[in-house]
C-alpha cells in the first residue's frame, strides 16, 4: 500500500466518507470541501495519522496548506516519514 492509499483511508474512515472516500485523488480538496472536516476531526484525522505512521506531529507543523488537498496531506506525511 502506498502512503496515499493510506492516507485515503485514514480520511475516509474518520470522517466516515462512504462511497464518496473511495473518489479521492490527489488534487482533491480537503478543507472547506467535506462538512465533516471541522476542527475536530482534524485532530482526528491528524491523530489517526500519527498511530498509523508511527510518529508525532507538533503543533507548530500543522497550516492551512497541508489540508488544502489529500496531495498536500500525503506529501506532509512523506515529509514526516523521511
């Protein structure tokens, strides 16, 4: 699996996206586009990510740009897992 099919996943099931977390691709936007991406389940999302992936995220690392679009995200999570 790769760290996008991942990443996919962790979207889907914590924000319980159905059928529509299967059409993501890379250039799909995050934020803004699913009601059910508030504050909240960011720090879901976010936690979900660092269980997974085995590390931590700081809280100074975390912008608006890397929930811009699932590539965003994957590619933070890239960044975190070099």
């Amino acid at each position: 699996m790769t760290t996008f099919d991942d990443v996919k996943k962790i979207l889907s099931s914590t924000l319980q996206l159905g059928i529509r977390g299967d059409q993501l691709k890379p250039n799909s936007p995050l934020a803004g586009a699913f009601a059910e991406l508030d504050s909240m389940a960011l720090v879901a999302v976010l936690t979900n990510i660092e269980e997974h992936f085995g590390f931590e995220i700081e809280d100074d690392e975390i912008n608006g740009e890397i929930f811009e679009t699932v590539g965003n995200l994957v590619a933070f999570v890239d960044s975190k897992l070099a």
